[in-house]
C-alpha cells in the first residue's frame, strides 16, 4: 500500500518535471513542443533504447514493440508519468475507518 502510493507521487512528481521543463522551454524558444517519452530515454541514456526493441521483439512477443511501445513512446513524457501516477495514487490513497455501526 505505502510502495504503491510512493510511486504514485513519484510518477506525479516526474510529470510535473516534465510539464516544467515544457514551458521553460517555450518560454525560451516560443515554441510549445512537449518532449516525447522516446525522446527523453533517447536524451537519459540512448543504448538501453536501441537495446529495448530486440529484446522486446524476441524475448516477450514481437507484436508488441509496433503498436503497443512506439506508441507509448510517442506520447508526451509527461502524459507517460502522470496517467499511471494519478491511478496509483487514487488507487493506494489512505483511506479513513468508519466506526463498526456506522455506514
């Protein structure tokens, strides 16, 4: 319960790093371009990325790189983080005890 609520504002957290990071730079270049989530694993370290879709590919299914992962991949970073973070901590948020008689 406490791992997925931690994780939940984790992702949250790196969401909002990422909307930040967004709109300092169309503050700088005036232009609004959301980093894609391929595009920052390419930026934090590029051989795990190329490595990713053979081993995808032969070890777990070869369907699933093209529609399921690019497409991932193709979404904004921030979109990535903040929809399995917003679900995680909705889904472990800490919950108040009613009393035994109440409903």
């Amino acid at each position: 319960m406490l791992v997925g609520r931690f994780l939940g504002w984790l992702f949250l957290a790196l969401a909002l790093v990422m909307l930040v990071r967004d709109f300092l730079t169309w503050a700088q270049s005036g232009h609004l371009a959301f980093i894609t989530m391929g595009e920052l694993w390419n930026r934090v370290s590029p051989s795990t990325l190329q490595l990713a879709q053979p081993a995808i590919q032969r070890h777990i299914a070869a369907w699933l790189w093209e529609p399921v992962i690019v497409s991932i991949l193709l979404q904004p970073a921030a979109l990535v983080f903040g929809v399995p973070g917003v679900v995680l901590a909705w889904l472990f948020r800490p919950r108040t005890r009613r009393p035994a008689g109440a409903r």
